[in-house]
C-alpha cells in the first residue's frame, strides 16, 4: 500500500484504505470460487472517481453474491469487457497509479463469482493532475456514550467519499497504534467498549486516495443505564392518574409505558416521557383501567422495567368555597342525585357576626346555590340532611332569636335554596341542637338543653317534629353527676336510634363517652358511659349489621399524648368488644365517623401529631387501621359514605385570610391524587370500663317559635385544589 503525506495545518494521508492491490496493470487470478453455484451477479453501481497526482481512486459499492470484482480501463471514451484494459480480483477502493497528468482515463467495473462475470458499470472517467483535490479534515463531532458502546456523529466533510475511525483506551496508543474501522458512516456505533473506561477517537475523511485526519481528538466513557425504579405508586383522582416512585440517581428523564391490558410486553404499550419521578396522566376514562410500568434513562441507555402497577380513575376531587372573611364546613350530606348539601358557619356574609351558611353542590362539587342566613348574632349551623322534597333541614344554634342564651334553631329549605320553615327551641338558658335525622313521623333532633326550670343542669334533648316543624314529642335525659351533650343520632334497624355524645362531670374536670339507645318514641333501652381517668367522648355511633355498633371518638385517659382518636366496637347491649386508641405526641381528635363497606369504619378529625391538618383513617372491623392520611392546610369536620362507597369530608381550608368551606370527594381507599400523606399512628388498646349511665328521663313540654330570616344569596367562590 503506497501512502504519502501532506500537511498544511492539517495531517492529510495520501492512502489505500483498504488492502486489494494497486498499481497501472492487472494480474493473474482465480475469476470464481468452487462450491454452490449462486449465479451471476449483477453489475455494479456506478463508480466513484478521484482524480490524484499521476493518479486515479476507484470506490465501488459490493454487489450481493459477488466473491471478486475486475476492473476495465482505457484512454478511449468506450471500455468494454473486450476493449479495456484488465485489472483482476480489485478491491474497493482501488489506486490506479502512475498515470499521465491532463490525460483522460475511462473506467468500467464488474462483479464476478463461481457462476460468471457480470455486465459492466457504467463507464466513468477522471483526469489525473498535480493538482488534486483532498477532503476536508471532520469537523463539528458529536458523541454520544451509551452502555458498552458510543454513538458518534458527525456532518459530511467536503471532498470525502468515505470515513475512517481510529480509537483507542489512552491518547498516546491513539497516535502510534490506533484500532482502525475502516468505510464508518454517520452516526457510528461503535460497540464491544468497557463501561467506566475513556476512550480517545479521531476521523479521517477519505476520498478514494487521499485522507485528511482530524488534528484532535474526542473522547467518551460508556456506562451502565440506571438502575430500575423501585416503589411505583399509582393515585387517583377525576380522570386523572398520578404515578410516583423512587428517584434514581444518574437518571436524566424516565419513560412511563401504559396499556389498557395487564402484563404487555413495553414494546406493545404508549410511552410518555417524564422529566421527574411523578408523572401525572390526564384525560383518562373514570372506571377504566390502566396498567403502567416505568424505566429510567441515561446518555448510557435505559433500565430495567419497575414492577407493573394499576389504578382506575374516578371522580376524585377537593374544592374549597371562599367567602369574604372565614367559613367553616361542620356538616356534609350526601344528596340522592350524587350532589352534597355542606352546612356550617360564615362571617361577613350576612347580617352581621357569625350566620348559617348553606352550599348546595352537584356531584362535581360545583355550586349549584349558597345561602346566608342568620341574625345580628351569633349563629352556627352543625347538622344537615336531605328531606324527602329534595331540599335539606339544617340545625344549629342561635343567640340572634333565642328565648334566653340561645336557642336550637331549625331551618327548612327547600331544593332550590328557598325557604320553608324555620323556628327555634329554648329556654332561658343555652340549647343546642347538634344533629337531625330525617324519620316517618318528620325530623327527629338531637340537642342540649341546660338551665331549665331554674337548675344549671345540662340535658340531652331529643324533639320529634313534624314535617312542617311542629313539635310531635319531645324528652330530655338527665344525669345526676353533670351535663349530658349528644353529638350523633343514627337510626338503628329495630326503628330506633342510637345516640352517642359525653357527660361532663360537675366535679373533677373531666368527662366520659355517652352511648344512649331508644326506642322509637324515646323511651331508654340501654345507656352506658365509657371512660378512664381523664377525657372521653363519642362523636359518632352507627349500627353494624350484626347488631352491634362502631363508636369513634377521642380520649385523654389513653393514648400516644394529648387527645388521641378513640374507636370502641360494642355489642347489641353496649358493651365494649374491643377499643383502641390512635394518635401521636400531640392533640388528634376525631369530630366524625362513618361505616364503610367492609363493617369498618372511617374516622375524620384534626391532627397535630403528624403536621396540622385534615385527619382521616380507616379502620378494619378489628380496628386495624388500613390506611391514615392527612390533608394540609385545615382541619376535618364530617364525612359521609358516597352512593359509590367512596368519602365525602367536610371542613376548613386555611388560607392567608382565613378559613374557608373544603369538601374532599376520596376514594374508598384514602386516594385523592397528591393531597395526601400517610401518617403512622399506630393503633394501641384502651382499658376503658363501661358503666350503666343511670340517665333519668323527662320532658320540657317547649314548643317552636316562627322566626322570618330572608335567605341571602352569597357569591363565594369555588376554588379547586385537586386534581
């Protein structure tokens, strides 16, 4: 092989790149090969020329089953098999040397193998001069690193034909006794490498003759892919699923592939590229589901697939309802069309101080109407249930209408937000009325009724109303060692209705949960207090199908710290199955509960324990707990079980001015996008004993009084948070 240099500014090689044979004249050989005939081939492409020095570079492409190639030349315009000079069994690309300058020379190259000799090319000329062209030296080189390989690229030098590589582990071997791959085209990849090592690369750019060698060099490390994502977790919310899982060092972006079908191969599903470790998916169908796996990727390749997770969307959201100044969410029902009634208090949208606010919502938890009602006072609405009209009854209390402190006051709407019915129940001291249930006979309230008749005792109140609101019975329950407060009414399947609340102690500052069964017209069937050393109290109690009930509460006697959240499981009869305690170093109450599907039951509260904020758990039937979540800024105050067995929550939204009405739509279980975060209360068994409360039973013989407040239409405005 001939090679001459030349430099200017740059190392230009005057070479044969491949091995074949050069020189003015053909010589001898075997034109075929023994074995399998594979008949004859067909003529090459049309060549390339370079013109050199005394000189001519043929390049030719291979020809399918050609094992040899001749070449034919002549100084005439015509070459033919026949006419032309012979050079035998030429490689590409061949150097025809010592030649006239300023003389044409013609060529023709055919394809032979066992079974004969092709047609020949078509026919090319070049004039060799002492002036030749020589290609531009690479430039402008990119290189890619991957696992065990590189990928280089680079744009097309002037003048070149072809390119060759020289590489190498260290720069030194690169320059003396470089690995060389000969005819690379971009991009190139060049494999068999070793991760963790550098490696140093030049280019040549060849015309056929000559090769202009870049004057530096490049270099690149191969490496491994990232390692797999662990902990793939996919949440829900409305037509939206939000996957998340471990971050992975060295990762540049991660590829999440999904499909309709569980265990499709990666090829076979959509990919979507994501830039950190949450992806969120939008525009899903609710109930469909969507199987996802994801990889992680580098400049060295992508990993391995995490492990398949699937999730079904479905109409999960959380919207707060914002008022001028603060409002608070302190009751939720869930309406027969998938709409929710929220009922609870508002400043600065009515009359004056604190008023009633009731929002009227679809299923989406739009606002279909809002009303303010309320005095010059203090008023607070706590319970809310759909009427059999479609619209709701509302109760609380109120010192803007009250006989004495403040009065139950009752409010009926009708479904569009107008008004039916309102009046108030007192004495001269303060009544409350915590709760309502919807009956036969019309609405049944349970309140708190203190300072009758010239005493300072607190009673329970239970009054039986028709449904225009006048009153069909109603009794009280006293206890001789304090005040008896109820905080639920739930009916129970004999067609009466257990009541849960406390009684709190004239002396010693402390109190006890109430749990309290009637019968259909009140009459006690059982009552028992349950409690420790300090704090007890019941905010809920709602029937199983067994007979039995689940109570939710708190207690101070038991648990992690300050006020932990309490459930107890009874008998038929009250007494206690199981309790147990959940909570932290500080203050976590429960304000509601509710059953769920599998006999378990939800709690919602307030928790400062795991940050401040809403504080929802399941529990199992046991009283495991399945799932704990908290939803910041705010605070839990109702929930109710959805048509769908999904939850409704009810509370307040802290903001920068205040509180605000917060309704959560979550998924059975506890999912609602990015809202939530797990907290670890670990559940603790309680030693509370039970205890016959001994209540005693009278009546109060207090009728309504009409009061006439105009409902006001208020403006908040929904804002939403999730999704």
């Amino acid at each position: 092989m001939n090679r001459s240099m030349i430099f200017a500014g740059l190392m230009v090689l005057a070479v044969l790149a491949f091995a074949g044979g050069c020189g003015s004249s053909g010589g001898g050989g075997s034109s075929g090969s023994s074995g399998t005939l594979l008949g004859t081939p067909y003529a090459p492409s049309t060549p390339t020329l370079t013109a050199g020095n005394g000189q001519v570079g043929i390049v030719w492409s291979a020809v399918t089953d050609a094992t040899s190639y001749n070449i034919y030349w002549s100084t005439a315009v015509s070459v033919t098999k026949s006419s032309g000079a012979k050079i035998l069994n030429a490689s590409s690309p061949y150097v025809h040397n010592g030649l006239t300058n300023g003389t044409a020379y013609y060529y023709a190259v055919t394809a032979l193998n066992n079974s004969g000799e092709s047609p020949e090319s078509a026919v090319v000329s070049a004039t060799p001069t002492s002036v030749p062209v020589i290609p531009a030296a690479p430039a402008n080189v990119t290189i890619i690193p991957g696992n065990r390989q590189v990928i280089i690229i680079w744009p097309a030098a002037t003048g070149a034909i072809s390119y060759n590589l020289y590489w190498y582990s260290n720069p030194v071997d690169l320059l003396t006794t470089p690995n060389i791959v000969y005819n690379v085209t971009s991009p190139h990849i060049q494999t068999g490498l070793a991760n963790g090592v550098t490696y140093y690369f030049r280019l040549g750019a060849v015309n056929g003759i000559y090769e202009t060698i870049m004057p530096g060099s490049f270099s690149a490390q191969p490496d491994s892919p990232p390692s797999t994502p662990a902990n793939l977790m996919a949440r829900v919310c409305d037509s939206t699923v939000i996957l998340s899982w471990d971050k992975v060092n060295g990762a540049g972006e991660y590829y999440v592939y999904w499909s309709l079908y569980p265990g499709e191969l990666k090829r076979n599903r959509t990919q979507e590229p994501a830039v950190s470790n949450v992806f969120t998916h939008t525009g899903l169908a609710n109930g469909t589901t969507y199987y996802y796996v994801v990889t992680a990727l580098n400049t060295y390749g992508e990993s391995g697939e995490t492990a398949e997770a699937a999730a079904a969307p479905m109409a999960l959201w959380a919207k707060s309802y914002a008022g001028p100044s603060s409002e608070e969410a302190d009751a939720v029902c869930v309406a027969t069309d998938g709409g929710y009634f929220l009922a609870g208090q508002a400043m600065g949208m009515g009359a004056d101080s604190l008023d009633f606010w009731v929002v009227r919502t679809n299923s989406a938890g739009n606002i279909v109407w809002q009303k303010d009602l309320g005095g010059n006072g203090f008023d607070a609405a706590y319970a809310v249930r759909q009427s059999g009209d479609g619209g709701c009854i509302v109760v609380g209390r109120s010192d803007s209408f009250s006989a004495g402190d403040t009065d139950i006051w009752l409010i009926k709407l009708g479904s569009d937000g107008s008004m039916g019915w309102q009046k108030t129940f007192g004495s001269t001291g303060h009544d409350i009325a915590y709760d309502v249930l919807v009956n036969a006979d019309g609405f049944l309230v349970a309140g708190y009724t203190q300072a009758v008749g010239g005493t300072t005792d607190g009673k329970l109140w239970l009054i039986q109303l028709d449904s225009a609101g006048a009153r069909v019975w109603e009794k009280t329950y006293t206890y001789s060692y304090g005040q008896v407060m109820p905080k639920s009414i739930n009916p129970t399947a004999d067609n009466g209705y257990i009541i849960g609340g406390s009684v709190f102690y004239y002396s010693g500052g402390t109190a006890d949960a109430l749990a309290l069964k009637v019968d259909v017209s009140g009459t006690v069937q059982w009552q028992k207090i349950y409690g420790g050393t300090s704090w007890e109290y019941l905010e809920g109690i709602k029937q199983l199908p067994d007979g039995g009930y689940l109570a939710g509460g708190a207690t101070k006697s038991y648990g992690a710290g300050e006020f932990d959240a309490w459930a107890l499981r009874l008998n038929s009869t009250g007494n206690i199955l199981w309790q147990k305690s959940y909570g932290g170093y500080g203050d976590d109450r429960i304000t509601s509960m509710e059953l769920t599907a599998d006999n378990g039951c939800i709690l919602a509260g307030s928790t400062y324990s795991f940050g401040s904020g809403a504080w929802v758990l399941k529990l199992n039937s046991d009283g495991a707990c399945a799932w704990q979540k908290v939803f910041q800024p705010g605070g839990a105050y109702a929930v109710s079980r959805t048509a769908d067995n999904n939850y409704a929550v009810a509370g307040l939204r802290e903001t920068s001015s205040g509180w605000d009405f917060w309704l959560l739509k979550m998924s059975a279980d506890g999912m609602l996008g990015t809202l939530g975060k797990d907290t670890t209360a670990q559940p603790t068994g309680t030693l509370a004993t039970a205890a016959d409360a001994g209540l005693t039973s009278g009546t109060l013989a207090i009728d309504g009084v009409d009061t006439s407040v105009a409902p006001i239409n208020t403006g908040a405005v929904m804002e939403q948070q999730m999704p």
